[in-house]
C-alpha cells in the first residue's frame, strides 16, 4: 500500500473531513470537545513524514507559564511535540519515517494530536489569555449575553469562597 492509501484509508476509517491539496498533502480537520476542532497537515516528505497541527494564536500574558507547561507536557507526548513559530503561536509537529507508516501508527499519531490539541486547550487559554477571558465574560453580564462558552473559565471570574470553619478542610 502506497503512503497516500494509508493516508487516505486511515482518514476514511475515522470518517474524518479532510482535503488532499497535492499528492502527499492533506488538510484535515480533527473534531474537539474543548477546541472545537484541530486544524492539522499531513505532508509526505521525501524521506518523512510530517504532521502540523496549529493549536492556538500567540498568547496574550503570561508567555513563560505558557511555554513552561507546554515544555513539561511534551514529556508525555508520543510522536509530536509542541512548538511555536516565530510570531509565537503554538502547534504541535511530529515526523516520522514514511518508510514505516501504517495506518494504525497514523491513526495514534492523529489521536495523540487530537488528544493534545483538545486536552490542553482550556489550560493554555486560562494561562495566556486570563485578562482577555475575564474582560469578555464582563462584557457579556453588561450586555445580557449568553455565558454558556465561557463557562469551563467560571474560576477565574468568580472571587475565592472564604474558608467556612467546619468544613472537611479542618
């Protein structure tokens, strides 16, 4: 089986919208919870294989907690890691031999990037755009807005309960 069959067989098994742009490039779209959905590349390279996965803009604050978490959580990573470009937005990237891609090794690759992309997303955004989310939750109470996207951000608007004596943390 050529690399675009394993390519596309593997694509079509997970019913995943993609786009083949030439041979060896494809545009495929990976559906979230969290992050609605990953917009990632795979690219067939003359001796690799190469996936890019953009995963969120450059963060607004907080740029080295951003990029500490980022460097822990590629220690847990299989086959791609997170980087960013030059103007600081975050991706995750990984090659491969293309020589041994298989569609089960494709299909845990794209997993992982899924798994990463969707996981991390909340932690990235409640690190790097703090300010930003709390400014547009305001924003929304002062207009009467729906509040239902922002809500996995609620801690972060919402003042620290005191301690009540009494409670399972005496």
């Amino acid at each position: 089986m050529s690399i675009d069959q394993v390519i596309q067989s593997t694509l079509d098994k997970a019913e995943l919208k993609y786009d083949r742009k030439a041979e060896g490039r494809y545009f495929v779209t990976l559906p979230g919870t969290k992050k609605l959905q990953t917009n990632c590349w795979l690219i067939v390279r003359e001796h690799a294989f190469a996936v890019e996965a953009f995963v969120c803009r450059r963060p607004d604050e907080a740029h080295e907690e951003v990029y500490r978490f980022l460097l822990r959580r590629n220690a847990k990573l299989y086959g791609v890691h997170y980087t960013v470009d030059a103007l600081g937005d975050i991706y995750l990237v990984g090659k491969l031999n293309k020589d041994t891609l298989t569609e089960d090794e494709l299909d845990k690759l794209l997993g992982q990037v899924l798994e990463a992309a969707d996981g991390d997303f909340n932690t990235i955004l409640e690190i790097g755009f703090a300010t930003s989310i709390k400014r547009e939750w305001d924003w929304r109470v002062s207009r009467g807005e729906s509040l239902a996207n922002l809500q996995a951000f609620k801690h972060l608007v919402e003042p620290a309960q005191p301690h009540q004596p009494g409670t399972l943390t005496d």
